[in-house]
C-alpha cells in the first residue's frame, strides 16, 4: 500500500484579485487544512511546502495574455520536480493548492512521467468549470486557473502551454471531466473536442460509484491517470468558501463515494485539491467539513485491505469429535432433544454478524460512514439521499 505525501503548493498566480486592493485567498488553504489535522489522520508524510513567487498582476491590461504567466511557468517546473520526487520514492502524491493553475505543474510531471515509462497518462478533472477557455474560444484570456484545463491539453500561448517543448501535456481523448456544470459556457467546444463529460447532474442520476468506474474504463488504455478535484465541484449549500460558487453541485457523500472509486486502484498517480478560500471560512467549519471527506475519500490508501484467515482442515476424527460434543451439550441443554446420530455432519458457523469479506466489499460503507461527519452535506436539495450510486 502506498503512503500518501502532502505536498503544499499554495499558489494563487492564476487568480484575478478578488479587489483592487486584495489578493485571492485560496494560498492559505493548505495551512487551514492542516490546522484540521489532514497529515496525521491520513497517516501521511510531510512533504513540505513549495513557496510560490509574489502574487503581483501589476499592471496586466487585457490583451496582454495570461497574468503572471512567467512567475506561473517557473512555479510549475518546480512543482513538477517536486511531484516527480514523490512518485519515484513510490508514493502517492497530495498536492494542496492553491488555485487550478497548479495543474500545470502536475501535468507537466505526468508527461515526464509518460516519457520515461512509456504508454499514456490521463486526467479526471473534477471541477464545476471547465477551465477551458482559450485564444480559440475567448477574446481575452488572463488568469490561467480559468485556462488551466485548455493549457494542459495544448491550448494557449507557448510558455504555459508547451514548457519544455512538451506539449501537450494531456490528449483530449485521455481527459475525463466530471461534475462540470450543464450550463458551462465551454461545454459545446468540449463536445467538438471530443472530451469525456458528466456534468453534475450527470453524477447524481448515474451515480458516483458508478461515475467513478466509468471515468476509469475510458481510462482504462493510459498506464495511469491524475485526479484534479477543484471543491467548487461541491454544492454551495455545503461548500460555498471558494472564488466562484456555482449551483447545482453534488454532495459530501457523492465526492467521496467517488473519489475512492478513482484511487483504489494503482492506475490511480496522484491527486490535487484546489480552490477552497479560507477567507471565506472565519469559523473554519467548511475546512473541517473538508478534511473529513478527504480522509474518507482517501481511504483506500489508509486502510489495509481486509484479510480473511485461511481455516485449517481438521481430520475427520476432530471434526466428528466436535460433533459429537455439540450434540452432547445440546441434549443436555434440552432434555426433550433427540440423541445425536453418529453420522451427522459438522456444526457449522453460527449466523450473526456481517463477515469482513461483505463489509470490504460494499463500495459505499466507508462514505456513507464517513458522511455523517460532514456537518452540512445534508443540506443540499437534490442530493441529500444517503451515499451510494443512484439507480440508473
């Protein structure tokens, strides 16, 4: 089983200020996640902290390109080293942004990655937005975390885009979005590119255990694949501490139902967890909400798998001597029961509680548990039925 490394990479270059005067929040949300206690409940290592540069727009007029496209670009090769590190000592990596721009560097270490191994890496991109708008489809583009996803599959000015010559960083057919929005300003370019789609209500009439098996059967011919989870996916109702809430989101034990479907399995690299603000979050209940889904979410990787002992045969004598004590101490217990016969068969286990095996194996137990502790999670409309995929 693999151990889960945290890696902070608390950027916000790829955010507009939220004022004039202001900058976005969502760099302080690996610190807050932390105060929660993510590292220890995970049973993770401390992978440390890459510092970004300063975030400075100054004077970007539209026109001008991405902002901070320069400081962006190096902040994502070292990431990439970063993540690249982690992978080679067998781990899995935790990236806490941070913005979606982060993506950048995480692809760009999948790519290093499809390069020295061969065969092809994927993405699931769980995120309310497509983060596609590009040159193609837009007349300005500006900050890369609304571009990150049109970035990493090639779109784009050249030093964000194609970092050593690399581009792109993703194929098209290899990038499976989930929990997009139905009403997403980009969706008929994704339709036209080709890309593998469920929106949020899509998750939610499907399932998302089911969702979750279906992202990785399209993923099925990539030697690995990347989870990139933008927590505005989640309803506002239960998760409105980011820069743009949006509607229509799913729920606590939806993400987490499919979350541990994409990283149960090995094909499953790492994962990024960006845009929670915890300036939005005084209280620091949304963070606490948060952590606890991610520990449930990330389960798979924490807890051993269930072994079952293998039972030893006992000789025929043993096993007819056990019989016979059994119908022994049962005749004595009830005077009126008949004599055991000599040839009956051994007692078998007594019924009672579930067995490991059936407990390991309902997909949906550990989510459901671990839901309750999300606070608020309930108080979504649509979604509020209990964990567990949705009939089609």
């Amino acid at each position: 089983m693999r151990r889960i490394a945290v890696l902070d990479a608390p950027s916000n270059l790829g955010l507009r200020p939220p004022t004039p005067t202001s900058v976005p929040g969502c760099a302080k949300a690996p610190g807050a996640l932390r105060d929660q206690g993510l590292v220890a409940r995970l049973g993770a290592r401390d992978a440390g902290c890459l510092t970004p540069p300063r975030y400075d727009p100054g004077g970007w007029q539209p026109g001008d390109g991405v902002a901070q496209a320069a400081e962006i670009a190096r902040y994502s090769v070292r990431l990439a080293d970063r993540i690249g590190a982690i992978l080679h000592a067998d781990e899995f990596p935790l990236i806490l942004g941070g913005d979606c721009s982060v993506a950048i560097g995480s692809m760009l270490a999948m790519k290093r990655l499809q390069h020295d191994r061969g065969g092809r890496v994927g993405l699931v991109y769980i995120d309310a937005h497509s983060d596609f708008r590009h040159p193609g489809n837009a007349a300005v583009v500006g900050a890369a975390a609304g571009e990150a996803l049109a970035l990493v599959t090639g779109r784009g000015q050249g030093d964000l885009a194609s970092i050593e010559q690399r581009r792109p960083y993703v194929r098209d057919q290899d990038v499976v979005l989930i929990g997009m929005r139905p009403t997403d300003d980009y969706r008929m370019d994704l339709q036209a590119g080709g890309f593998n789609v469920r929106t949020s209500h899509d998750v939610r009439t499907q399932g998302a255990s089911r969702t979750a098996q279906w992202a990785r059967s399209l993923l099925s011919e990539c030697t690995g694949y990347w989870v990139h989870l933008d927590v505005d996916v989640l309803d506002p109702s239960v998760m409105p501490a980011v820069d743009a809430p949006a509607p229509g989101g799913i729920a606590y034990p939806e993400l987490e139902n499919l979350l541990q479907g994409l990283v149960s399995g090995k094909e499953c690299l790492g994962m990024e967890v960006t845009v929670f603000d915890p300036d939005f979050d005084a209280d620091g209940v949304y963070a606490q909400d948060l952590v606890n889904s991610l520990v449930a979410s990330l389960a798979p990787l924490t807890t051993p798998p269930v072994t079952i002992p293998t039972q030893t045969k006992r000789s025929s004598r043993s096993r007819s001597r056990r019989s016979t004590s059994t119908s022994k101490n049962s005749a004595s217990a009830s005077p009126d029961a008949a004599p055991a016969s000599a040839t009956s068969a051994p007692v078998g286990p007594p019924s009672g509680p579930v067995s490991p095996t059936a407990v390991s194996t309902a997909p949906d137990s550990v989510a459901t548990t671990a839901a309750s502790t999300s606070a608020t999670s309930a108080a979504v409309g649509t979604t509020s039925a209990p964990a567990g995929p949705t009939p089609s």
